[in-house]
C-alpha cells in the first residue's frame, strides 16, 4: 500500500522564527533611525555618515543592532562626562600616573606608547598608548622575530629571564595595534623588554588577545581614537616571583576612554590571572577607583577633580 505523502508543517521553525523577528527588528532600527536622522542638526548628521561608512564598510563586524547602540550612547548615554580638557597627540590622556607607595616609576617613551618603568619589579606598571581607526587594507609587518633588552633600564631584563618559567612575555603594548596604526619601526619597539610582564598563555593567548582586537577593529573606528592605560596588578605584598626573581602579578588592568564633543567615557577591565576564558568581556568590567585601589595609583589626575570623580566611579554594565 502506498504510503500518504507526509503533510508540509504549516508553522515556521524557530529558526525561521528568529531570523524573521530579527529581520524585523532591522527594519524597524532603520525607519526610526531614518526619521530621527532627518530633524538633526548638520553636524550630528556629519558624524552619524562617518558611523554609517564604517558599518556600511562591513569590515569591522558592526551590526545594525551595535551601529543604532553607538549612536544611542553617543549622544543620550548617561555614562557620558562633560570635560573641556583636549587629549593631544601623546599617547597618555589625563596626565601620567602617580602613586603615594614607595616605588619609583619611571616613564620611558617610545615613538607609539609610553610606560611607567619599576626597577624593582623589573616591568612596566602602567603602558599607555592611542589607537585611531586602521587605513583599509591595513596589515602589521612580520612579526619581529625576537625581544630586545632596554638598555634605558638598570634591570637589564632579557628575553632569557622568562625561559623555562612557564609564564609568556605579555606585551603591554600591542605588537599587532601598534604595527597596523604606527608601522614597522613602532612594532619593534613594542619587544622591548621593558614593556613585557609574566602573564599566563590562557589570558595572553585568550581575553587578553581578544580585548586587544576589540580595542583595534571595534572601538577605534568606531570612536576616531581612543586611549589605553594598561598594566599588572601586584598585591600588597610580593610573594610569587618566577626563578629569575621577575614578580608574577596577581591580575591585569586596561582603561579605554573615548571623548567625544568635549565629553569623556571610560571602559574599565580587570583580568585576575587565573580568569575564565569562557565568560564574555562584560564579565570582568570595573570601575576606575577599583583599579586605583588595586594598584595604588592615581589616573587622570590632571583633569578636573568632578570629572575624575564621575568618570572613574563609573562601573558599566556591558561594553560599548
């Protein structure tokens, strides 16, 4: 007996469900988007087209969900600080970091990042460096192929002194940002020895290297520029030193901040050592003041003392 041809099911899969439900949610982002764009003024429509190029580039993996967020925040985000203070061309913002402990920092520049350099903890404490949106087509030069002692430094750090000591050379620095928005020259500055730390492979090779990419692809086109502070994060007290007698940090901090029409906005992450790298980036946000008490210093301390309050109280609940 002939079978009876099986019934097409009438309803839709979740599947379908779901991509019709984003698709819509899609066109109705645009036709708001579209009204509201034509009751601005020239200048917001100017820097609306720059966002839009960037995502209608379709480079940097921006959704229209993320495209709609950025401009959301960017002109009605209450994270947002008024503060008239202009950023320059060094790669440090806000002034360079101070600290009240009983250490002597050192700042040593380089053409594309500077660092605050600990002779006694033989590491940099704090790196800052500026990344903009990368030229299209933009590729780092070849990886250099080994790391160099700073002989500006008294500690004389060599590439040996982390052999055998089951930790990576984590750069500070970005070997990759640097080379793509600076070029070659600045690439091999970022394997001085003076601006590497122990820092275990799963962070180095896992949300560490993942913040880096988000920081070059994401948030500089999406922000013209932005500035990074980054560095380790000691305890109290040294304790754990790796056979070379380098100390091993406990965690990781990075500070992003982005202005924008004379306001400032700030990312905060603090990475413990031993972090999971399954959670998502969101996962280890922090404030400002969680990380000046961690570390013992003092950011931005050149702005203005209620701008400094309001940015570094700030403790985001997503990323941008």
């Amino acid at each position: 007996m002939a079978r009876k041809p099986r019934r097409k099911n009438k309803i839709p899969s979740i599947r379908k469900l779901k991509k019709y439900g984003i698709i819509a949610i899609n066109v109705v982002i645009l036709l708001v988007g579209i009204t509201w764009y034509a009751f601005q003024p020239q200048a917001r429509k100017q820097e609306v087209n720059r966002l839009v190029s960037i995502y209608a580039e379709n480079r940097k993996n921006i959704s229209l969900i993320e495209l709609a967020s950025d401009i959301w925040t960017l002109y009605y985000g209450k994270n947002l600080v008024p503060c008239d203070v202009m950023p320059g061309e060094q790669p440090l913002f806000g002034g360079i970091p101070t600290t009240e402990q009983n250490l002597a920092v050192r700042t040593l520049q380089n053409d594309a990042y500077w660092v605050g350099y600990s002779e006694e903890r033989k590491a940099p404490v704090w790196c800052a460096y500026r990344l903009f949106s990368p030229p299209k087509n933009a590729k780092a030069s070849e990886r250099p192929g080994q790391f160099m002692v700073d002989d500006r430094t008294i500690a004389k750090v060599s590439s040996d002194h982390y052999t055998g000591s089951g930790f990576d050379r984590g750069h500070m620095a970005p070997n990759n940002a640097i080379a793509i928005c600076y070029g070659e020259k600045a690439q091999q500055q970022t394997f001085l020895m003076s601006n590497i730390v122990p820092q275990r492979h799963d962070l180095n090779a896992g949300l560490w290297k993942t913040l880096e990419s988000k920081e070059l692809y994401a948030y500089a086109p999406r922000c013209k520029e932005i500035w990074i502070i980054t560095g380790p994060i000691y305890p109290k007290k040294i304790v754990r030193t790796m056979p070379s007698g380098i100390p091993i940090p406990d965690a990781f901090y990075k500070i992003i901040v982005d202005q924008v029409d004379n306001q400032l906005r700030a990312l905060a992450f603090i990475f413990e050592h031993n972090a999971d790298k399954n959670k998502p980036l969101d996962h280890f946000l922090a404030s400002i003041d969680e990380i000046e008490e961690r570390t013992g210093f003092d950011f931005f301390n050149e702005l203005p003392a209620e701008v400094q309050d309001s940015l570094e109280a700030q403790k985001l609940g997503s990323i941008w």
